[in-house]
C-alpha cells in the first residue's frame, strides 16, 4: 500500500484502503499516490465563513473554489472568494448581502 513492496501482488483488500472514501453530499476521495479531493456544500456569508473539512490534507491544501447553487434555478449574483486555505479548513467570503448555498471543491495531499 505504501508503494514500496515489489514482490508482492496487490489484494483487493489492500487495493480498497489504498482508495479511502466518503461518499455523499459532503466527501473525500484518497488516491493511492496521496492525492485527496474534497467537496461539499455550505452557505457562504457576505463575512469570513470557515468550512471544516471532512478530512484533514496531511501535507498542505493545494486548491479550493466555491461556486453559487440554486435548486430554484436562480442565477446567483455574488462572486465567491477563496479567504484561506488550510490543511483541515477552507474560508471563503462572497461579495453580496446575506449568504449564499454554494458548492465547494478542494485539492491536497
């Protein structure tokens, strides 16, 4: 699993926690070589919101962004800025009054 062993093969049990997962509205995704996507959704205030992620990056936090989301179908005006990125949280703030539902997706390892 560590990549370092080259005289064994690879069983499925070891192949599935080589692929760590959580799965749903809000997740993560560990690749064997360390990478780790992250994604969820949050309301996002016109101040400093801090979104919690659901697993620490162990190394550093590479990438984030948040984009608007509407289940009405209304085209959310405010543009959503990414204020900190951080091993286990993002913090983002929008440009508008009020909050805003918004999806958001990280990159570490």
């Amino acid at each position: 699993i560590a990549g370092k062993e080259a005289a064994k093969a690879v069983s499925p049990a070891g192949l599935l926690q080589a692929f760590q997962k959580q799965h749903g509205q809000t997740g993560f995704q560990k690749m064997p070589h360390g990478l780790i996507l992250q994604w969820g959704r949050a309301l996002i205030s016109d101040s400093e919101t801090i979104i919690y992620l659901p697993t620490n990056f162990p190394n550093a936090a590479v990438f984030a962004v948040a984009i608007p989301y509407s289940e009405a179908g209304i085209d959310p005006v405010p543009a959503l800025r990414l204020w900190g990125l951080e091993a286990g949280a993002l913090t983002f703030k929008h440009n508008g009054n009020g909050g805003v539902d918004s999806m958001w997706f990280a990159i570490g390892y």
